[in-house]
C-alpha cells in the first residue's frame, strides 16, 4: 500500500513556514516558536488562507458526515445556500465535488445558527472557528437546565462578550478544547492534543488578562472580565486531574467581582446617578453567572474545609441582596432558575447546612439555627414536590434535610427538636429509586448525590449512588464519554469537606 503524502504545516503557523520546519499546529503558540523566545507565532487570517489551495477542501473521512452531506449537497441550491458551508463558485455539485464539503469560517452570528452543521470530533479540531461553533451551539446551552426559561438559552449576548474579548475568546476556547479531549475518537491520540492545545489557550488568556489589568485598562465591573472568571472556573471542572487544585481560586475572583460590580452600583446611586442600562440578554447572562457562583461554591464546600461560601459576609450578603431584586424574575418556578434549579431561599439553607454539618458539637445556638433551617426547608416540600423523577431541586432539598436531621439526632437531647416528617432514610431511599442514567441525565446533582451517600449506609444504594456520581462527572454537555478517574470519583465519595 503506498504511503498517504502529508503536506507539513497545512495548518500551520507562519513562522515555521518560513523557517521551513514542522509545525505541531499548537495554537496560539506553537511548540517551535515557543522553545525560542525570540520568534514570534504568527498565524494565517482568513484572508491568508482563502488564498491558500489546500485550505479551500475539506475531505469527509467520517461515513456519517459523508451520507449525510451527499443528501445536503443533492437536495438543491437552496438547501446549500443556507447551510454554514459556501457553495460552488456556479452553485452547482459535480460527481467529484459530492465528497468534498467547501469550508467556510464562520461568522459570529453562525457560530449561533441551529441549522449549520454540527461540530464531529474529528473534524477541524484544531480550527478556531469550529471549536467556537462547537462551544456555542452544544457546550454553553449544556450547561442550562433543560426547563429554564428561554431568555437564558439564548446565547448572542454572550457571544459579542467573545467576540470582544481576547481573554475570554481563548478561555473559551480553552473550554471547548478540554471538553472534546474527552469524548470518544479514532485517534489515539486526540485526548492529548486537545488538553495540550486547552492549556495554550489557558495560558494565552491568563497572560493577556494580566497584561489588561497591569495596563490599568480594566475596572473588575466588566461584564466579560466575570464571564472569563466563570470560564475558568469551568474549565477547570472539565479537568478532572485539577477539580479541586484551583477552583477555590476561581470562586473567590468571582465573589471578588460580584463584590465590586456591586459597589460600583452603589457609588452611582449615592452620587444621585441611573445605574447603566441593560438589555434583557445583558440581565440574563448576569443571571447565570450569579448563580453559577453559588452551585461551584456549593460544590467546592463538599471537598475543601477551608472554603466556606459563608465567610465572606459582605460577597454573600451582596449576592442575597441581588436575588432579592434581581431585574430578573425569581419566582419558585424552576423555570426561573437557570443553573440551580431551585430558588435562592433553598440553596441558602443547602449552605447553612453543608456548614453545620462541619461542626462536631453544636453549640445551643448552632442547634436553634439547625432546628430553625429544618422548619424552613420543610415548608419548601409543598413548592418543590416529589415527581416520580429524579429533579434537582428536589433532590437538594432532600438531602439538606437529611443531613441536617442525621446532624441534629447526634447532638445530645437532640432528638427533642425533631419530629416525625421527612424522615431521612426513607427520603433518600425514595430518591436513591427514581435515578435513571443515561443520556440526558440530570445536570448539577454532585453535591446531593455526595450527601445520599455518605448518609446512606444500604450496599445497593451506595452502588447505585457511586455509579450515579461516575455518570454526573461524566455528563459532558449530554454526552457519556470516557470515564472520570478513579481519583476524582474518590473525592467526591469520601467528601472531606463534610
């Protein structure tokens, strides 16, 4: 069999081009470039490469993408037309060209376009334009609960932020790198190069974010400058062999901004000033963001004794005063809640409960405010109902209460303040029942799921609770991937945060 030629940098950056060496396509610093410090990675536009020949085709190598761009390409002019591949110069397919798809970078607004083509693994894996399509059109709208409102699914607000920011344009391309590193290829080899190409961009974004704020150009209320931080804190979680190295930091930049952007607000108003108007996307994705704190403190407080979301009075303070006016609606409806999935008022209790559950011996204040919590998240049961199926906010607030009442029954006379609803062991044995794995399994359970089972002690439930937390940390973007390591499942199951 003859050897496949190869052409040496078809992609690659224009420095070792003209060096004439091999390129590794490591964007956006290339290994070469950067073992010498005095050459600068320079990259091809999109002009540069329109011009080139060998960018211009794209072979399908994958049968699907291949069955499924014949039919596109025979189904007319206008079908081509609207895909997010250009057409033929005479918008007509040849019998040669039906094999080939003619590549097009697409444009911001594509990136948003449900009826382009999905993203394949495989396919372009190192083309920015692709992996932003691929973060825009499955990565982001995954982490939303599939039941929220759908101001808080549309993603152009955020997409401008992108487009703007260099810092965030990289960390979300560090995002969409690391969260394709794990899903299933050909290549042996694709897991690596992708985490090796999220750890450039990582890198890109942190030093182009320190050179901003070493420059005096950022003020910390910019909305991009939170989406960046939230990033992170993201990409962060999609890699499994650092969850908890610095995550911790990540959370306290963001409390750190939540805090400024709210003194920021109210030097306008002391000084008799509007605040800045913002449209309904602007409020949405703040929205998100806020939330998002709360769920990846929430989550940290499960593993890491020394962070505590309640320790920075004023941050916390900040965030209860936002939820109580929040420009957008905070019914009790799940609807409302994009990321928790439950109402501020309960995920509050879930903290004040993950805290208590820290301390050995209540003091008798501690137990009046245990005892005072166990009411509260009792009148939440008739707004957030048992349904047969296994839903987050339920599932939160089940495990609060069981692990305050386990808390509670161990304190002496503790028994007197409790009564006979809820019980914890039958609670989470009906909720341990309604898990399903699969495909669409539910987003955000770790910290419930980390609770059942260190509270349960049935060897069936305890199974069905550590597969349950393998699958939740497999769950990227809806797709069950390769299995998270062992260490990482440890984690979660031994919780030293508890």
């Amino acid at each position: 069999m003859a050897a496949k030629a190869r052409l040496r940098t078809k992609l690659g950056c224009l420095t070792c081009r003209q060096r004439k060496k091999k390129c590794d396509e490591l964007r956006p610093v290339c290994s070469g470039c950067s073992s010498r410090k005095s050459l600068e990675c320079k990259w091809p536009t999109e002009h540069d490469n329109a011009q080139d020949r060998r960018l211009r085709k794209v072979t399908i190598r994958t049968t699907s993408l291949c069955t499924e761009n014949i039919e596109t390409s025979t189904e007319g002019t206008s079908d081509r037309s609207d895909s997010g591949y250009a057409s033929t110069p005479e918008d007509q397919t040849t019998e040669s060209q039906v094999m080939v798809l003619h590549k097009q970078s697409p444009s911001p607004k594509q990136w948003l376009e449900k009826d382009s083509p999905d993203v394949t693994v495989g396919f372009g894996w190192n083309n920015e334009p692709v992996m932003l399509a691929f973060y825009f059109k499955q990565m982001l709208p995954g982490f939303i609960h599939e039941r929220s409102h759908p101001r808080f699914m549309e993603c152009h607000y955020m997409c401008n932020l992108v487009q703007d920011s260099q810092p965030l344009r990289d960390t979300a391309l560090a995002c969409a790198a690391m969260t394709m590193s794990w899903k299933p290829s050909a290549d042996p080899r694709w897991g690596i190069k992708m985490r090796r190409q999220a750890f450039s961009y990582k890198t890109s974004a942190l030093a182009s974010l320190q050179g901003q704020i070493a420059n005096g150009s950022v003020a910390g209320t910019e909305d991009w400058l939170l989406a960046t931080a939230n990033q992170l804190t993201l990409l962060d979680n999609r890699d499994h062999n650092t969850f908890a190295s610095t995550s911790n930091t990540h959370i306290r930049a963001m409390l750190n901004l939540i805090k400024l952007r709210t003194a920021a607000n109210l030097a306008l108003l002391k000084a008799g000033l509007p605040l800045p108007e913002k449209c309904l996307s602007a409020h949405a994705f703040e929205r998100v963001c806020y939330e998002a704190v709360l769920y990846h403190g929430a989550t940290m407080m499960l593993f890491d004794r020394e962070f505590d979301m309640l320790d920075g009075s004023a941050e916390w303070q900040m965030l209860e005063d936002y939820f109580r006016d929040s420009p957008v609606p905070s019914g009790a409806d799940e609807e409302n809640w994009p990321v928790l999935g439950m109402p501020f008022d309960v995920f509050r209790l879930v903290v004040i409960a993950s805290r208590l559950r820290r301390i050995a011996i209540l003091t008798t204040a501690e137990l009046e405010i245990a005892a005072a919590v166990l009411a509260e998240l009792s009148s939440w049961y008739e707004v957030i109902p048992a349904t047969g199926k296994f839903t987050s906010g339920h599932s939160y607030l089940v495990a609060a209460n069981a692990l305050l009442r386990t808390l509670v029954a161990q304190q002496p006379d503790g028994g007197l303040l409790l009564d006979d609803k809820h019980p914890a062991d039958l609670e989470v044995a009906a909720v341990v029942s309604t898990i399903e794995i699969g495909h669409q399994f539910n987003k955000y359970p770790l910290w419930p799921l980390t609770v059942f089972y260190r509270l349960s002690s049935a060897p069936r439930e305890r199974k069905i609770l550590e597969h349950a937390i393998s699958a939740a940390l497999q769950n990227t973007d809806g797709d069950i991937a390769r299995f998270a390591p062992r260490e990482t499942i440890n984690m979660f199951l031994m919780a030293p945060g508890l």
